[in-house]
C-alpha cells in the first residue's frame, strides 16, 4: 500500500514556517493571504503582520481567527498589483498564490516583491511548475491555474539575491479529502534574501 499524507490546507506550511530560521521577527506581508493559517502562524511567533488578500469572505475569516486567538493583523481587501506600501517589509510570504497570475502579472508580483523588501529581508515562495500536467487543477474552488513556472525560471527572476534555501521537487502522494485519489504535485519553493 501507498503511503498517503494527509494534506490540511488550513494549517500552515512546513517550509513556508522555516523562514524563522532566517528571521524571528519584523514586519511580514502575506501576499494572497487567503484562508490566513500563515497570516496567524506568523503572528503568534510575534512579527508584525499585514494580510493582503483580495477575497472578502477570507478577509472577513482572517479577522474572525485572529480576534479569537487575540493577535493583531492588519487585513487589507485588495489584490496585490492594487497595494501599495511606503515602508519596506523584512518578510514577504506569498504561498501557493503565483499560479493564479498571468504570465505579466507574475513579473509584476516579483518586481513589486523585491522592491518592497528591505534591504537583507526575505522573500518566502511556494508555487506549482509547469511539471504539472493537463489541467491538474481542475474543480479547484480558488481557480485554476494561469502560467506555471518553468525549471529555474523562480531562481533567475531572483538572481542577485541570496538563495537560501531553493527546490523543486515532486511532493509526496497527499489527499485533502478521504475519497480523493492521492495525487502529487512539482513545486517550486524558495527563500531568497535581498542583498
């Protein structure tokens, strides 16, 4: 028999979470914040949180999770490309978001990324490849996928930063749901530290 993992996409990544091994504290933009388990994650360790995320239900979610564990999150219900920040973030996390971008979006998030991120901050991105075949996202309630990244492309839009930590790699056999059929997914997962 196969072994499966479980995936609960309500709890917050693994390697998404090690970027505390690089920094423990400071200002940190969650970008597509979505259900908000790193926008809480992140503020229970103490960084100063802002959550972007253009869906309302999931703005309206994040504040109800972080009222109740008695955190502070600043929640913005804008897109990315419609934010805007004079100071710069020692962190910015943008988990599983990029594939939901057009190519041009995409290129746009990375620059408007790095250009928000101070000098020896983080930038913390987990995203599916193009290895990933067919429409593999099919009756995915967030959307499907618009442009996946290709083999090293994530490493090239970010040359001249520090690679601290850089894979791409087939995940485990995982389901969500008992009746899914186990599936693995390539992905693309980076910490990259601004010079």
């Amino acid at each position: 028999m196969t072994k499966r993992i479980v995936v609960d996409r309500t709890q917050p990544n693994l390697y998404i979470t090690g970027l505390t091994k690089y920094k423990n504290a400071g200002a940190l933009l969650d970008m597509g914040a979505g259900h908000g388990r790193h926008a809480i994650y992140f503020a229970q360790q103490g960084f100063e949180v802002i959550a972007v995320e253009p869906d309302a239900k999931y703005c309206e979610e994040i504040i109800k999770k972080a009222n109740d564990a008695n955190l502070q999150i600043t929640v913005i219900k804008k897109s990315f490309d419609d934010y805007s920040r004079d100071n710069g973030f020692d962190v910015i996390v943008c988990a599983m978001v990029l594939h939901f971008l057009n190519y041009s979006e995409l290129l746009n998030a990375v620059k408007k990324m790095q250009s928000l991120t101070k000098n020896g901050g983080l930038n913390v991105i987990s995203a599916y490849t193009d290895k990933n075949t067919g429409n593999f996202m099919q009756g995915n309630p967030y959307g499907s996928e618009k442009y996946l990244l290709k083999q090293n492309e994530l490493k090239e839009l970010y040359k001249g930063w520090k690679l601290l930590e850089y894979s791409e790699a087939w995940t485990e056999l995982g389901i969500v749901n008992p009746e899914d059929t186990p599936t693995r997914y390539h992905k693309v997962n980076m910490i990259a530290q601004k010079p």
